[in-house]
C-alpha cells in the first residue's frame, strides 16, 4: 500500500519530466519565404515554399528560463529575380526561452549565409518561436524569422529581406 500511494505522489513528477527541455536535437523544418530585392528605385518580391533540417541544443537555467543554439539549413526556389533562383540559407541561431508546462516561448538571435545561385552573402537573422512538447522526444514548433543581406552586384548595392514562416518537428535525444 505504501508503494502504491509513493507511486501515485510521484507519477506526477515523472510526467513533467517530459517537459524537460534540455539536451541536444534533430529534425525537419517546412514553411514559406517571402523574398524582397530592392536595387535604388527596382523593387522586386516573390514567395516561395521551403524546407530544410535543423540540429541544435538546449540548456536549462533555473526558474523555465532556457538557453540553446541551433544550425539550421532551408533551402527555396523564387522566380521574379529573373529565371528560378535557388536560394540556400544557412543559420547559426542563438536561442533564450521561457517554459511553461509543454510549451517554450523564445527568441531568435544569430547570424545567416545566403547562397543565391551562386551568389554569396552573409547576414543577421532574427525572429520569434514557440516549441511545443508533444511527447517526451517529440518536438513541434513554429518559427518566424527575418534575414537581411547586402549584395554589391556590378557597382550596385542589392538589398535581400526573406521573411520566413516556419513549421517544424524535432527529436530530442
């Protein structure tokens, strides 16, 4: 009878421990990118899907309060920069949060490389997210994020803004 009711008292505690949001993951992104090129007065926009992997690790602090990093690669395709780009970004975020119960609400900090068939640029990103813990290894989350780049292309200053709207699923191991 004591372990039964020791059992009952603990169960509890076991069940938030799925909440834990520590330790390192792995998974697939997908989403659309809204891309705006401007050049003086030229302005282009164009929406494409996307879709991408993503590994990262997070830290515990105390009180909720979570700290991680992610590596992230997406890739898309937009067509009013001329005939179909493939644009490649790859992002090294910098992640802080606050946990409640299953769910992880945070900001994105951190800096992105654009490869735009063949052009290269680096960048900053930023953005918003929230996690949420579907099971104890199973991670769902959305993620809206801004990335801004400068080219120089023939003597000519080109701005890059994509606006990102990503869905994700991840592992947590």
């Amino acid at each position: 009878m004591i372990s039964s009711v020791a059992a009952v008292m603990i169960a509890p505690g076991i069940a938030t421990a799925d909440d834990d949001w520590a330790g390192v993951y792995a998974g697939i992104h997908f989403g659309a990118a809204d891309g705006d090129l401007s050049s003086g007065s030229a302005k282009l926009s164009d929406h494409s899907a996307v879709y991408g992997l993503q590994l990262g690790y997070n830290y515990s602090l105390a009180n909720n309060w979570i700290v991680g990093s992610e590596l992230s690669y997406s890739t898309a395709e937009f067509s009013a920069f001329g005939p179909s780009k493939d644009m490649d970004t790859t992002r090294l975020k910098l992640k802080a949060g606050y946990a409640v119960g299953a769910a992880m609400y945070y900001g994105v900090l951190g800096y992105s490389h654009i490869d735009l068939d063949g052009k290269n640029e680096s960048g900053a990103t930023y953005g918003l997210g929230v996690g949420y813990k579907a099971t104890g290894s199973i991670v769902l989350n959305a993620e809206l994020l801004r990335d801004g780049f400068d080219f120089e292309s023939s003597g000519t200053d080109v701005d890059v803004d994509v606006t990102t709207l990503l869905f994700g699923v991840s592992y947590q191991f």
